[in-house]
C-alpha cells in the first residue's frame, strides 16, 4: 500500500476514535505514532472531493474506519485541504485530530471549535481553507429569493425555516422535507419542480456558515446524486434553454455525477443539435476531465469508450497517455474508440500511438488507424502506411490502405500505389489480384499528381481487362464523378 495511504487511514482512524471513543487512549496513541512515523517518509496532503477523502490526489477507500467521518469534517468547516509536512510534531497531529474530532453540543460551542480551527496555526500541519471567489462571497451577503415558491406555501416556508436554522436537529428536519419534495416531484415527473427545489437547496448550502450545519447539507444533498434525478435534470440543457443555466449549476455541483448524467444523455441524443448541446455542457463542467479519466477504468466496454470519444472531442489536456494505454484493453470496440479520440491529438506521441494501431489484432482497429494516419500528411506518415501494406493480409484492410495512400499522394505514396497496380512481380507477387489492382489504379486516380497520371497512362495496354478498364475509367471521367468498373469504385476528386 502507498505510505500515503497508509497515513491517511491511520490519521482518520484517529480522528474517528477521537469522535466515538474517546476513552480509549492507547489506541490512539498507536494511530497517533504510526501517523508520525509514516509522515517522516512523505508530505502528505488530504482533501474531500466530492464527498470522498483524498490523500495526494489518490481516492481512499469509504469502508476504512474514520474515512468518511473526516471527509465530512473537512467540508463542514470549509477546508479545501489540511498538509502535513515530512516533519509533522505529533503534538500538531494530534491538536488538529483533536479539532476535526471536535462536535459542539450547541451553537456556541460549535462556533468555538470554526474558530479555533479558524485561528490554528500549525508549523508542520496546516488547514487550508477555502477562498471565497468575489461573486460567491456577494451572494453569501443576500438572502435567497424564495418568490419562486409562491404556489406551494408549504415549501416556501420549510425553506424559510431552513434559512434561518442554526441547529443541526432544525436543519436536518427541514432538509429532509425538501429532499422528499425533490424527490417526489422527480418521481412524477415534474423535472422544472425538481430542478427549482434542488437550486434552492443550492443556494441556500452556500450561505451555510454553521459547520455542523453544513455536513447535514452534504449528507442530505447525496441522496440526489441518482441517475434517475440527474438525467432528467440534464435534459432540461436541450428541452428547457430557459433553466439551462440553473441545470448546469446543479450538475456542476454533483461533480462526476453530473458528468455521467450529462455524458448519457450526450450518448442518446438523436440529433446533431442535442449532441452539440451536451457536449458543450460536458465542456463547460468543471469536473468533466477528472470524471472522463475514471471512466476509463470502469469495467463496462461501452462506458470505456464512451468516455475515450468524448475526451477526444473535448480534446481535454494531457489525456493522450491515458487513451494510448486503452490501444492494449480486452475490447477491439474501445481500442477503436481509443484510435477515434486520438486522433484530435495532433502530437509526435499520438502517432506513434496510432503507429502500434496498425498491427492490432482487430482489422476495424488498423482501419481506423490507417483513417487517422492517412490525415497527416507527410513523410513519416506515408511511410508507415506503405510499411503497413508490406505486412497486411485481409484484403478489406489492403484497399483502405491503398486508398490512405491515393489522399496522401506522396512521391512515396504514388510510387507504392505504380507498384500496386503494376502485374505481378516484386513485392505484390504473391497476393496480387485483379480486384487489389483496380483499387492501386483508382488510388492514383485520387492521387493525380503527375507521376499517377503517368502510371495510368501506362495501365491503359495492361494484359488484365479490368485493369485496362480501370486506367481508361481514371483518366477520362469528369472531376467528383464516381466510376463503377467492376465490384469497385472510388470517387476521383
């Protein structure tokens, strides 16, 4: 296990035993000790990230004892992280464990331990709190306009008390009647009311200042982290351009679970506008990267490539390594997934990503690479593919070749393509055949540079009548006309 890890389940088991067994002091000073010994070897930096505990950007399991507990700390009483230093006194790990393990019996007690955390000012471990941005911090200073629920009083006023509560048992009443509303109007499918409910509910969790307070936000805001009550919000981006802003807002606040709502919704659209509406809301999510990356580990294929594509499309930053690794997983569907979405990546380690795609196992899986390849012309690209023919058996694959060739038109290219269409001797001897040879001659047709139109021009007295037929059709037919010769044909630009 990683020593950070280990650091961290230790730290939230002492902050845990702090909270709910704080008469057993020899087990505490055994998780105190192995924090300080752990802390020696590495810096160490704990953050809650949508309600998960991270310890340098590596997830913690929620099933460790203390886990969550902390997680849930860190983000009631606004800390964006707590650091602990290679050096960390164990009389600062336990003062700060000692102040996450802290719960105030009433509002004033509770306001003590903000303040204390507050004022704590640590040498080796450090709360890091989090900055208001001027426009959070102008809307913390107003009341939330409630003018929304003048149809339904009973809301309106259980928000009202929820605005005013400063106890936890308060709060928590109301809290749990507006879930319910939200939830009951998600069910009977009344999305603007859902959407209306869980916006205030927004608004309302960023005025908090109540630590205790705030926790039973975060508690009572997960329960609408379902797909059931996020998609429908998500739809409300194409359906409703009204609401579209207060949608985003929820799904940005629901983190990776606002991106998967919106990544399905993208993945069923059924027109070009939907998908262009969706992919600019993924765009737009701030966690939408971080969300993709994880989805990239998920066992399901389709999810795998879902996100590939869309981390493509989005052409998110420093994502190649992590789609390149995709060109070695189980499934020929997301390693062509993996080929489509580097393929918006135009850099010296994506195309020798694309390279390796070549010799893959699956021919739909070189084809798109042979797609991707042939878009960049130039001579290392013309020589893969002319390398790729060399080796390639399954004729479907041999005529997308040759046709990359032909779109590249390379000296290269347009001499490989001659000694295509040529009769058999050489390189193509013993997989020649007439089929492959018309394919190498409407190649050079596409190609047209002088030394393809000399080469057909040569093919016009070819023993093999197809070929003859093929070279006449290529140099007479009119530009952007298809010439059926045969089973095959190819549009000449």
């Amino acid at each position: 296990m990683d020593n950070s890890l280990s650091l961290a389940r230790h730290f939230a088991r002492l902050v845990w035993l702090l909270i709910n067994e704080p008469g057993e002091k020899d087990d505490q000073k055994a998780q105190l000790r192995a924090v300080t010994t752990i802390s020696k070897e590495a810096p160490a930096r704990l953050r809650a990230v949508e309600g998960s505990l991270m310890v340098n950007d590596i997830i913690i399991p929620q099933a460790l004892s203390g886990v969550q507990e902390l997680a849930d700390q860190l983000v009631a009483h606004q800390l964006s992280a707590l650091e602990i230093d290679q050096t960390a006194k164990p009389s600062e790990l336990l003062a700060v464990a000692r102040l996450l393990g802290s719960h105030g019996e009433n509002a004033d007690e509770r306001h003590e331990i903000a303040g204390r955390i507050a004022s704590f000012e640590g040498k080796t471990v450090r709360f890091v709190r989090v900055a208001l941005a001027p426009e959070i911090a102008a809307i913390v200073a107003t009341a939330v306009d409630f003018s929304r629920f003048d149809d339904e009083p009973r809301v309106r006023e259980t928000f009202e008390r929820l605005e005013a509560a400063t106890e936890p048992v308060v709060a928590q009443q109301q809290l749990d009647e507006l879930i319910f509303h939200a939830e009951q109007a998600q069910r009977d499918g009344r999305t603007t009311a859902a959407a209306n409910l869980c916006a205030a509910l927004l608004e309302c969790e960023v005025r908090v200042r109540e630590p205790e307070v705030r926790r039973l936000y975060l508690v009572a805001l997960r329960r609408l982290t379902k797909p059931s009550f996020l998609r429908p919000i998500a739809r409300l981006l194409h359906d409703d351009p009204a609401l579209a802003a207060e949608a985003t807002e929820i799904l940005a606040r629901f983190g990776q679970d606002g991106v998967d709502a919106t990544v399905d919704q993208y993945f069923n659209a059924t027109s070009r506008e939907q998908r262009a509406t969706y992919l600019d809301a993924v765009r737009t999510l701030p966690d939408s990267r971080e969300a993709l990356l994880k989805m990239l580990a998920d066992p399901r294929w389709y999810v795998v490539r879902q996100a590939a594509i869309l981390l493509g499309e989005l052409q998110a930053a420093d994502v190649e390594r992590p789609l390149a690794e995709l060109l070695g997983h189980a499934d020929d569907r997301v390693r062509r997934g993996a080929v489509r979405a580097l393929n918006r990546f135009d850099t010296p380690f994506v195309l020798d990503a694309l390279a390796r795609a070549l010799g893959d196992a699956a021919s739909g899986v070189r084809m798109a690479a042979i797609t991707a390849i042939a878009s960049r012309k130039n001579a290392r690209t013309s020589a893969l593919l002319s390398k790729a023919i060399d080796d390639e058996t399954e004729t479907e694959v041999q005529f997308a070749l040759l046709a990359a060739l032909g779109r590249m038109a390379s000296p290269d290219a347009v001499q490989k393509l001659t000694r295509a269409a040529e009769a058999a001797s050489g390189f193509f001897k013993t997989k020649k055949n007439a089929a492959l040879r018309v394919g190498a001659v409407y190649a050079l047709a596409e190609a047209r540079t002088p030394g393809a139109m000399a080469a057909l021009q040569g093919l016009l007295n070819d023993k093999e009548r197809e070929v003859r037929d093929a070279a006449k059709a290529a140099l007479t037919v009119p530009r952007g006309v298809t010439p059926p010769i045969g089973n095959v044909a190819i549009s000449v630009p």
